[in-house]
C-alpha cells in the first residue's frame, strides 16, 4: 500500500491491519507507552474545506508518531491561486514525507499520487472519506467484538461517506444496505462493486434497509460544498431520518453512529443522537488511532 486514496483500492487484509496496528496504538496511547515510528518525519496538511476532527486528529497524532505536521490552508498556498496540483506535489515532496489533502475532486488526490513521489492521503473528497470509514470500522469491531454476521446500514445522501461505508463494510465482511432518494444514489463505481455481493441492498425505503440492522449510520444531506442546494436537499431527504421509528426496525443493540459534524432533527434527531453519543463519540476519537496506523503504514 503506497497511498490511501479511496476504500476502493484498499484489500481486506490492508484494512484489518490497518485496524490492528489502529487497536494497539490506542493501547499504547492509553498505557502512556511511546511509539514514536516517525520521528524526524514530517506530514503536509491541504486544506480546501474546513475541518475539526481530520485536522486536530492529524495534526496530533503526527506529534504523537514522533514526527511533524504542518498544516497547510490552499487559501495561502499558491494552489489557492491557480498553481497546479501536479506542481504542488512535486515541489512538497522534495520538503515533506507524506501529504494529507482535504479537497473537493478525487482527481485532484490521484493527481497528487501520480506526480508527487511521498505517500498520499485523503482526508475527504467529493467522492470518498477513506479515513473516517477506517475509523468507523475500528469502532464498530471494538464494539461488536468482529463484523461476523452484522448487518450494516447506511440512510441518507449517497455521499462521500455513503461510497467509502458501502465499499469498507462489504470488504470486511458485513451485510450492507443503503437506503437513498433514487436521485441521491451512490457513485456508479460503487455501485458497481457492490453489484458484485449477494449481501449488498439498495433502496428508497429506509425502513426496510433499517430490518435487523447491527450497525445504523447516517450524514449530512447537503456536503461541504453543496450549501446552496440545502432547500432542495431538505425536501428531497425528509423521511430520511434516524429516530425512534428507524431504531425500533433495527436489532435491538444496534449502534448508530455518525462521522459529524451532525444535524439534529434533519438526518438524526436529538434523542437517537444523545442515547448513542457513546458510540458517536468513540467514532471521533478512533480517527486519531486508525489515521495514526495509516500514517505508519505508509510512512514509516
Ligand atoms: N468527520 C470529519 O471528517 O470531521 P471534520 O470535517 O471536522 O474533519
Ligand atoms: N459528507 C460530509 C462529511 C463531513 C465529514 C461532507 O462532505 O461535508
């Protein structure tokens, strides 16, 4: 593995140790045990959407690694001025060891893989959230113990997390259902790759993707980026909520969780939210270890 691009390019045994190496750093976190892996290294952060938990996350665990994170707005990047992102990765990676990039295009990331020559990797596009879906699986693993037998459902906007879940879940050996408006489906490239699995469900109805769920998940309707269809989304996603008439469709244990930042009442309301914040929150804190793994993974 030589970047993380997309979940669409990761094996099943990449994730696992992926996941692995994620579980025993939060350990060693957690027992005050050092794991500086990449001491003397240094990571590059391109930001060209806001960012809480990717950015933080990040930027700490680097510190933790030993190594050095700089983060870097594209508003003060001469990227933010039109140089081209094939420049921009051959200039970074005479100076850094590995490049994070928050953007709008999934172009733009392979773009940077193509031309630059030190690991890659996607802290969110228009098309793929690769790290907070290996976040995601860790919780859902730390929780339920294995993915044997689970039943992971997803409702909503066929977003970036709504491509990156379906491929991560299938791949570790879930059931997977997705329940979108028809016009809100996920990326042909996924859907594509899920046609491949007699487990993998597409709807309309999210109370029929909800039956016997192990696991629910949800986003936001309208993305970065989409702020000026809001008032259309709202409309097109009402019904696709998270609440009390979802959970009691699904097992009776399920987890709900939620990459955030969420909104209440639109895609989950507040109670479900608030009697699942351990879980949600567990979900935030894991993007440090499992990004931390990815980050030794490629860099080390
Ligand atoms: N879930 C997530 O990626 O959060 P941020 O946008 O805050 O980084
Ligand atoms: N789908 C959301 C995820 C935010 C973490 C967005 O792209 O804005």
């Amino acid at each position: 593995m030589k970047h993380l691009l997309k979940m669409l390019d990761l094996s099943q045994d990449e994730i696992l140790d992926i996941l692995n190496l994620a579980d025993q750093l939060k350990y060693e976190l957690k027992h005050g045990i050092p794991h500086p892996h990449l001491k003397g290294k240094s990571l590059g952060m391109i930001f060209q959407k806001a960012s809480t938990r990717t950015r933080v996350s990040f930027e700490t665990g680097m510190y933790q690694l030993g190594g050095y994170p700089l983060f870097l707005s594209a508003n003060d990047l001469q990227i933010g001025r039109g140089e081209p992102v094939q420049d921009t990765a051959r200039v970074l990676s005479r100076y850094i060891d590995g490049i994070m990039i928050r953007t709008f295009d999934q172009k733009e990331v392979e773009s940077l893989a193509e031309y630059g020559d030190v690991p890659i990797i996607n802290g969110l596009t228009d098309f793929s959230h690769p790290c907070q879906v290996l976040a995601d699986l860790m919780t859902i693993r730390e929780f339920k113990g294995s993915f044997d037998g689970l039943k992971m459902c997803y409702i909503g906007d066929g977003n970036n997390m709504a491509n990156s879940l379906i491929v991560g879940g299938l791949k570790v050996g879930m059931s997977v259902s997705a329940a979108t408006p028809a016009g809100y489906r996920p990326a042909n490239e996924v859907m594509e790759f899920a046609s491949g699995y007699d487990c993998f469900e597409i709807t309309d109805d999210p109370k029929k993707a909800a039956e016997k769920a192990d696991v629910i998940l949800t986003d936001v309707w309208a993305s970065m980026g989409q702020e000026s269809e809001a008032e259309e989304r709202r409309k097109a996603f009402a019904g696709y909520q998270i609440n009390d008439e979802i959970m009691a469709l699904a097992n009776p244990e399920a987890l709900v969780m939620h990459c955030l930042p969420a909104h209440r009442e639109e895609e989950i309301t507040s109670k479900v939210f608030e009697e699942h914040a351990k879980e949600i929150f567990e979900e935030a804190e894991n993007r440090l270890h499992a990004q931390k793994a990815v980050m030794v993974k490629l860099m080390a």
